[in-house]
C-alpha cells in the first residue's frame, strides 16, 4: 500500500505491508493482479509486479510488468515471506519447485524523502534520526550539499534518500517512518542560471 496521493505527480513516499485493505479487498485487488499477469504472459508462469489504484469506480492496473519488482520491493518480500523473488523466478524458469514461503507476522515500509523543489542542496538536518531507527534494513542517500536536485516534474528521480525499515506491526513501521520524514530537512536554494 503506497502513500495517499493525489497526482498529478506520484513521488513514492511510502509503500507499506500489510496493507489497511480488508481481506475481501485484498482478494479482489489480488484477483486483477492474476489477470493482468495472465493476460501478459498468455498463461505461462513468470514473475509479475503489479501496481493498483483503487479510485472511485474501483481498483484500476496502473503497472503490470514481469519482473519481481525493484531492489526495495524484493528485500521487503524477503524480509516478510523468507523467500527471494529473483531465486524464485529462477525456480519457475527452470521448472524447479518453489520454495516454502515462511508465514511471518511482521510489517515492512519503503521510506522516500522528496526533493521539495529544484535548486541546489545546500545542507541536510537530520540525518542522524537512522542511527536510532531499529529495524532499519537499509538505507541509501542519493545527494550531497552543493549538488543541483529536481524535484518532479523535472525530474524521473526526485528523491533525496531511500529506506527500508521493518517491524512487528504496521504501525511500528509507520511510526518510524513518520519520525524520519519530521526529522530530516533539506535546505536548497535556488540555481543561479549561467550567464
């Protein structure tokens, strides 16, 4: 479940599981992802990531792609399920077995700071909040002071930093994840344009 946006733009903010969907919602959701990876794959096995919205005229496909998802969408299904998505692919294409997936009670959170405008990084305030996040599985800082930053629409990648932190429940995940969102502050002025 990503974090509520209303576009026109959507910056990955967060991505969380479990999800707040009831289980009806969960299998109907689950039930258009099977179709959509079908109607992709003519009925063959693959890995699939698929991406929904839920709007007002119910959940639509925004992605469906066959791959097993990017880095933090790998490590949060190896954290949760005990199972490595790449290994697993391998598995189906060389018609071996799955492996058992490990039914764990835990929650995980995909973390973005936003670059909030372009302009230069001048400085970063609170960056020392990761050393007091447990549970925290990685993290990745993109940018340095003096570097020109874009935030979105100028820019395919408008993130300052990434992390992925896991937990007990989903809101120990989003505890943390709002504590780092309040903690770090990005100062940036303004590009001066060459002459």
């Amino acid at each position: 479940e990503k974090a509520p946006a209303t576009g026109p733009y959507f910056a990955e903010k967060m991505s969380i599981s479990p999800t707040s969907l009831s289980k009806e919602q969960v299998a109907q959701v689950s039930q258009i992802a099977v179709d959509a990876v079908l109607a992709l794959t003519n009925g063959q096995s693959s890995a699939a990531h698929v991406e929904i919205r839920f709007t007002a005229n119910g959940p639509k496909v925004l992605e469906a792609g066959l791959r097993p998802g990017g880095a933090y969408t790998v490590a949060a299904v190896e954290y949760l399920s005990g199972i490595n998505p790449y290994v697993e692919l391998l598995n189906v294409l060389l018609d071996k077995d799955f492996s058992v997936v490990s039914s764990y009670e835990k929650a995980v959170l995909y973390g973005g700071i936003i670059i909030p405008k372009s302009g230069i990084l001048s400085s970063v305030r609170g960056l020392d909040i990761f050393d007091s996040i447990s549970e925290l599985l990685d993290v990745q800082i993109l940018n340095q002071p003096g570097e020109q930053v874009y935030c979105l629409p100028e820019s395919a990648q408008p993130h300052f930093a990434y992390y992925l932190i896991g937990g007990a429940s989903r809101e120990e995940v989003l505890d943390k994840h709002r504590l780092i969102q309040k903690s770090i502050h990005l100062e940036i002025s303004q590009l001066i344009p060459a002459n």
